[in-house]
C-alpha cells in the first residue's frame, strides 16, 4: 500500500484501475495505470498488485500524483493535470504506417 491518506468522505472517480481518488478540492491519481485506488470511510489507499516477490537490493518505485480543483472544476483542472503531466499533451496524432506502400508485394532489400 502506498501513500495512505485520511479525508472526510473520499471516493473512487472511475470504475476502472487507477481512477482518481476525489475528495474535498484535491485529487490523488497513481502514474501506473495497473494500481487499484480505494476509497473508504475516512481513508484512501493504492495497492499495486506483484506477480513476483521483491528482488532484494533492486529498488522498486512509484509515482502518485496529488493535485487540487477549484468549485465545480474537477473535470477541467484535471483535464489540465493531465496534459501537463503527459510527454506530449493531447492532441490528433498522425500515425502512417508505411509498410503496405513499400514492401507488402516487394521483398526488402
């Protein structure tokens, strides 16, 4: 369990893996989309599921992302969140892929 907080009346914001956890005007996201968030009277909690025991001396890290929203802005602020803490912020992508073009009926050579 990671980063365990205590707050009036938290809730899961999603019904998938790694959805926020909303509570009063802050938020709390995990980055890796596989840590389940939970919500209880009082408390939150992010557990991350291992397949495999810890290796001893190789660290293990996380990253869990805590902001705050205005009145009603919970969507928009954290829309903004998102785009600040992607790579590249969300936009159309132009994906082209070439092969069909070049060699489908062609050997490489």
């Amino acid at each position: 369990s990671m980063l365990p907080f205590h707050s009036q009346a938290p809730f899961v914001y999603g019904a998938i893996n790694s959805s926020p956890i909303v509570s009063d005007s802050f938020f709390i996201t995990p980055q890796n989309p596989l840590v389940n968030t939970r919500a209880y009277e009082g408390g939150v909690s992010q557990l991350i599921p291992l397949k495999l025991p810890l290796a001893q001396g190789k660290p293990l890290s996380y990253r869990t992302y805590v902001g705050t929203f205005g009145e009603g802005q919970l969507r928009r602020d954290f829309n903004r969140f998102l785009n600040e803490a992607r790579d590249r912020p969300y936009a159309p992508y132009l994906h082209y892929n070439s092969w069909l073009d070049i060699g489908f009926f062609n050997p490489y050579t």
